[in-house]
C-alpha cells in the first residue's frame, strides 16, 4: 500500500480550495447515529468509519498509475483517488496488485474503487458499477516495425504467427483473441514484461491503449519503438465500484461531472502526458517471471 507525494498533489488541492467538490470538504460527516441508521450505503459508512478510501490499481500503467524508484504510486489516477477522498474527508490508500485480481480484490470487498485505466464493459458491468468515463483511449501496438507501425485498421495485424502481448486479463487480450485470431498471443502479468517482450525481440508488438503505447515509446528513445498514429477501437475508462452500494456509485459520479466541468482532468491530462519529467523518476523495467503462450485460438 502506497501514498502520493504532496508535490503532485498541488494542482488536486487548488482545484479542491477552489471547488470545494460539494463532497464534504466542509464539515458534513455524519454523525455515528446517521451512520448506523443508513443500512443502504455500507461502503461509504465504512470508508467514514475507517478514514480509509482503498483505491485498487495495478502500479504499472503509466502515465495512468506508476510505481517511482522510491516505491510511489503517481500518475492520474491516483490524483483522482487523493481528490475524491480530500472531498470525503478521508485519507486515499492505494492497494497495489495484479491488473487481472482487481475486479475479484472489488467484488470481495478488499478495495472500495478501482481506478487503473479499467475500460467499461458490458462484461465487467455485469460484474460492478461503472462511473462515466474519465478518459477515453482505444487499441494501439508498440513495435519495432515502421511497417506494422503503419496499419490503419486491426485487420492489418491479423497476420498468420504474429507474436503480440498483452496485459492478461485486459481488453487488450481481448481485442487480439477476436480480431486478431491468427497472431499468436503472451499474456503477462503486468506491462512492463509486455513492453519487455518487444524489446527483447520475443514478440513482434505489443498491444495496448495508446497512451501506454506512447508511454513505452518515450521510456525507450534509444530502442527503436514505434505507435501507431490513431488507435483502432473506442475505449471509455471509468472507475469500477461495488455493485452493492448505489450511494456511493452516485458519489462518486457527481465527482467524476465535477470533474471534467471543472477543468480539472484537463489539467491532469495537461500534466502527465505533456510534461515528461516524471519519467526521470521511473525504474527501468525490471525482467519478470517468464510469460505463458497463449496461442489464439
């Protein structure tokens, strides 16, 4: 579990002076009678009770979340989770796991929100609450290959014994095993081996959203990576909540409309994707346990 330096929280506290978010900045926690008699809202009486809002996230998904060499979560998302619990008056504790056990950790109630560049689905929607999107990106690769670089449409990379990764359990897995039935895929646990794979040379590209993409582009400039200039799909990133709690889903809403109408996402989107110092402060990808091939079927 990791917290957030106050340097990067500056332009989420400004916007919160400013806004005041309508959350509870000011003095609005309920008392313990009000939390007791409010059976219907159990994930916001527990964050109350506690002074703790669990953000699960998987730490490897820049600029959206990233571990530093000291160990820090950074990124936009965890600006996000800092922000939303300043309004509820609590403190953020970000959970950190694998991108796939973050939807099980929620169900099971050991995080109150995902934030970690999750697309809405209509599966994982089956599964918990999504808020309006935050951010929306769509499929791209990180290759070596000006040549693939330049496909315009998935079907150009469908493409008999090509060799992609993909985070497991994403919809970048996804997107391969429909489109894309005659590659080859290796999921991996996280991103960074994905983006390993292609530097080794063990996969032709790597898919991902864009913006991780991009990322992996300017940690490499010495490696030869190249995106694609458009993405292939559309792709809303919304924050996942528990099914359970319908209070809080409208909660955290109201603070994801506040959001984009303050201009504050902008400013984050601004921030991160615009001002690559804080890549200075990222580990070079590290190897990891060796991945398990997946052929497509």
């Amino acid at each position: 579990m990791h917290r957030i330096r106050i340097r990067s929280l500056l332009p989420v506290l400004l916007w919160l002076i400013l806004f005041g978010l309508g959350l509870g900045c000011a003095n609005t926690t309920p008392s313990p009678d009000a939390k007791a008699n409010n059976p219907a809202t159990p994930v916001i009486n527990r964050i109350e009770q506690s002074g703790i809002l669990r953000v699960g996230m998987s730490g490897d998904q820049p600029p959206f979340n990233a571990k530093t060499r000291t160990g820090e979560i950074v990124g936009i998302e965890p600006d996000l989770a800092n922000a939303l619990a300043a309004g509820l008056g609590v403190r953020a504790e970000f959970v950190e796991m694998p991108f796939g056990e973050l939807l099980g950790a929620l169900e099971a109630g050991r995080v109150d929100i995902v934030l970690s560049q999750m697309t809405v689905t209509p599966q994982r929607n089956r599964r918990v609450a999504f808020t309006t999107p935050y951010f929306v990106t769509g499929k791209a690769i990180l290759t070596g290959s000006e040549i693939l670089a330049k496909a315009e449409k998935s079907e150009d990379l469908n493409i008999m014994g090509l060799r992609l990764s993909a985070l497991a359990g994403s919809t970048s897995e996804d997107f391969i095993r429909k489109r894309l039935p005659s590659a080859r895929l290796t999921t991996t646990a996280d991103s960074d081996q994905a983006v390993k794979m292609v530097l080794d040379g063990t996969a032709d590209a790597m898919v991902a959203d864009l913006p991780i993409c991009v990322i992996s582009v300017l940690r490499n400039p010495r490696a030869g990576l190249v995106t694609v200039s458009t993405p292939f799909t559309f792709d809303p990133i919304g924050a996942a909540l528990p099914a359970h709690d319908p209070l809080f889903l409208n909660l955290v809403e109201n603070f994801m409309l506040n959001l984009e109408g303050s201009g504050l996402m902008e400013q984050l989107t601004q921030r991160w994707f615009n001002d690559p110092s804080w890549l200075e402060e990222m580990p070079d990808p590290a190897p990891r346990p060796a991945p398990t091939n997946t052929p497509v079927q």
